[in-house]
C-alpha cells in the first residue's frame, strides 16, 4: 500500500507526512489526469487547457503546489491559489512562479 511513497527521514509523522508534495506528486501520478506544463499567455488553444480545479506543482526552492483558480488576467491566464506563507492567497503569480522561482513540473486534473 505504501510502496512507492517517498520515505520521511527518522520517525514518520502520521499527522503530516502523506500531505507532503512528494507523497502528493506520487498520489496524483496514480489517480490523476496529467496535462500539459506548457503555459503560454494570450494563446487560446494552450489556455484552454487551464481550468479552475487543476493542480500544479512546482520543483524549487521545495516541492510546492497550488491550484488554478477560475479567475484569469486580461491575457487569458489563470490566477493560481497557493500557501504564500503566512497565509493563502489568490493571484496573479503563476506566470511568474513558473519564469523567476521554478518551472512548472507537473500539471493535474481530477476526471468527473
């Protein structure tokens, strides 16, 4: 059952652990929809491709997610919602995570 999912060093913490983006990445790999990483503004086609509800995950400076959320800019690309500690914010930032911080390394989506 738990074959597969990334180890934690030392003792496991049940209360966390299979919240843990690498655990997650496993997880969606099995159960989710991947989908393009791919992400160019004002192509339509491409943006499509895009919907409120996707999760997306990013490689630096750790394992990171967020969601695309229904809201988008005036070129056509979602905002995404993520933990920007201290606390969770909707925003315009998915473009510029994906340029300045980490490329996107995997884009997902739950089947109806």
């Amino acid at each position: 059952m738990f074959r597969g999912y990334p180890r934690v060093e030392g003792k496991p913490d049940k209360n966390i652990d299979f919240r843990r983006v690498p655990n997650l990445i496993v997880f969606l790999d099995k159960y989710a929809t991947r989908l393009t990483t791919e992400l160019i503004p004002n192509d339509i086609e491409n943006l499509k491709e895009w919907q409120g509800g996707d999760i997306v995950v990013f490689d630096k400076p750790t394992p990171h997610m967020g969601i695309v959320s229904d809201k988008r800019n005036k070129e056509g690309v979602p905002y995404m919602i993520h933990n920007s500690s201290p606390y969770t914010v909707e925003g315009d930032h998915i473009i510029y995570w994906h340029e300045n911080v980490s490329p996107i390394i995997r884009h997902y989506r739950f089947s109806e």
